[in-house]
C-alpha cells in the first residue's frame, strides 16, 4: 500500500513539473505573439509608405499592366512551422498550396514545415529556417528576394505566391494565399495632389527599385504574419494541454485520497486486531488470577 502512496505522489509531482513546462511554452509563445503584431504596424506602415511611392511613379510614367515574363514556371513561398506543439498548422499550409505544390517552385520556410515536406513527399529546391525571433525576419526577406529575383531575371519563373497563416481571435488559424509577382501596377493609390516628384532616376530604374522595396515589405508581412499565427497556435495547444494536465492531476489527487485513506483503514484494523489478540493472551493468566482468587478465599472461609 506504501508503495502505491509514493508511486501516485511521485507521479502527481511529475505532473506539476509538466505543468509548469506547459506554462512556461505558453507565456514564451505569447511575448513572441505580441511583439509579431507589434511590428506587423510598423511593417504595414512602411508598405503603404512604398504604395503611396509606386502609385506616384505610376502616374509619372504608366508602365505595362504586366512586368512578367510568362515563360517560366510558377512559384509558391509556403510559411510552415519552425517549432513543434503547433497542432496541424504546418498541414493546413499544405493542404492550402494543393495541387500547385508539384507543379510550382517551392520556397518553403520552417524546419517542421520542411520535414513534413519530406514526409508527403514534398520537394522544395530553396529552404530556411525561420527565426527564433522577430528580429531576424527582415534578414529572412532578404535572403528569399534575392533568390526569387535570381530566377525571375532567368526567366525561371513568371508568378509568385505567399502561403502563410493569419491568426482570427476567435476563428483560429486561417491560411491566406498573396499574389507578389506579378504585380498589378493599377491597384496601387494614384496621388491625391498635382505636386510631381523631383526625380533623380529614370521611371522605370526608379520603379523596379520600389517594387522591389514592396516585395520585400510583403515577405516581411507574411512572415511576420506567419510567426504569429504559429506561436497563438502554439498557445492554444499548450491552454489544452494545461487543462488535460489539470484533470489528470486532479483525478491522481483523488486517487491518492482514496489510497491514503486505505491505508489509514488498514492500519486501523491492524491496531485492533493487535489489541484483540494481545487482550487474548493475558485473558487466560489473569482469568486463573481470579480463579485461584476465589478459592483461597473459600479455603479461608471454610
């Protein structure tokens, strides 16, 4: 009986550790969610600043609707996990891409992403890590454009889409799908003045360079965007696994209840049956005690 006493103790113990592990994942989780949001507006910012740009440029010099060579193959930037305990966040990325996802350049990010990749049989010629930090997303754009830019000068590919997660307080993950390349130059704000820019560059030399400048904001929005729905992901399975931690160790404490009580019980019971047979021993002498008692007083008597 003592012994399943210490083994419930030492496994209601493991659970509170496990428990404090799970807080801990969930509070970390949480800073990276908010400091994400935080410099999606600061991001967003910058974006509309490079629109507002383009659609000057645009008003000075109207290029081609399409600056696209449609000879190549068409491409796809997935955003998938870096770190476990995400639930499927990784799957729903895939299953979003569908068929394209044989039939485009893959340019995948996250390393769980890129081992489930493996496992559905997934091959993406460009990989990387995502970073454990915000800080480290602008680089990451960095080195995405410049490898996208080196196949679009080739002529490799003609279209390029993102793949990344939005998080929707009370709607969970939702997986968005964004048309970077090419771009629809009339979508972009024409000017709200007559004022022209002085312009040092030539239109066109002038409007790659911001395009350019836009990819790279909207890599760094999905990205961002990505980075927070994986780490509110994270979040929501470690709250579930909290609360299965807290019925488990609520139904060990019961158990351990139950058992100590037990135990109580059979100590009680052996207290008496030792009372019972030690006044059985000492029944006897002190029975003969009485008897003998009596009959030297009738002795006396007589």
């Amino acid at each position: 009986m003592t012994e399943r006493l210490a083994e419930i103790s030492a496994r209601i113990e493991g659970m509170r550790q496990l428990g404090a592990v799970v807080n801990a994942m969930r509070g970390i989780a949480a800073a990276r969610a908010q400091q994400a949001r935080r410099q999606l507006l600061a991001v967003d910012s910058y974006a509309a600043t490079i629109a507002a740009a383009i659609g000057r440029v645009v008003a000075l010099a109207p290029p081609p609707a399409s600056i696209a060579r449609a000879s190549g193959r068409p491409a796809l930037v997935l955003f998938c996990a870096e770190q476990g305990f995400a639930g499927a966040f990784s799957e729903r990325v895939f299953d979003a891409a569908g068929a394209d996802l044989s039939a485009s350049d893959l340019f995948l990010i996250g390393s769980r992403g890129a081992t489930l990749g493996a496992e559905r049989g997934v091959n993406a010629g460009w990989k990387s890590a995502m970073p454990a930090h915000t800080d480290g997303i602008p680089k990451l754009a960095d080195c995405i454009t410049e490898a996208l830019y080196g196949k679009i000068a080739t002529a490799e590919i003609d279209r390029l889409d993102a793949v990344f997660s939005q998080w929707r307080p009370g709607g969970g993950v939702h997986v968005e799908r964004r048309r970077l390349f090419p771009m629809d130059l009339s979508v972009f704000p024409p000017p709200r003045d007559r004022n022209c820019p002085l312009l040092n560059l030539p239109a066109t030399t002038l409007l790659s360079g911001l395009t350019a400048d836009y990819m790279h904001a909207q890599l760094c929005n999905a990205a961002l965007h990505a980075f927070a729905a994986e780490n509110e992901a994270r979040m929501e399975a470690m709250a579930s696994a909290r609360r299965q931690i807290e019925r488990q160790l609520a139904a060990l404490q019961a158990r351990q209840r139950l058992v100590r009580q037990d135990e109580i019980t059979a100590e009680i019971i052996e207290l008496a049956a030792g009372e019972t047979a030690m006044s059985d021993v000492f029944a006897a002498p002190r029975a003969a005690a009485r008897k003998a008692k009596r009959e030297g007083g009738e002795a006396d008597r007589g």
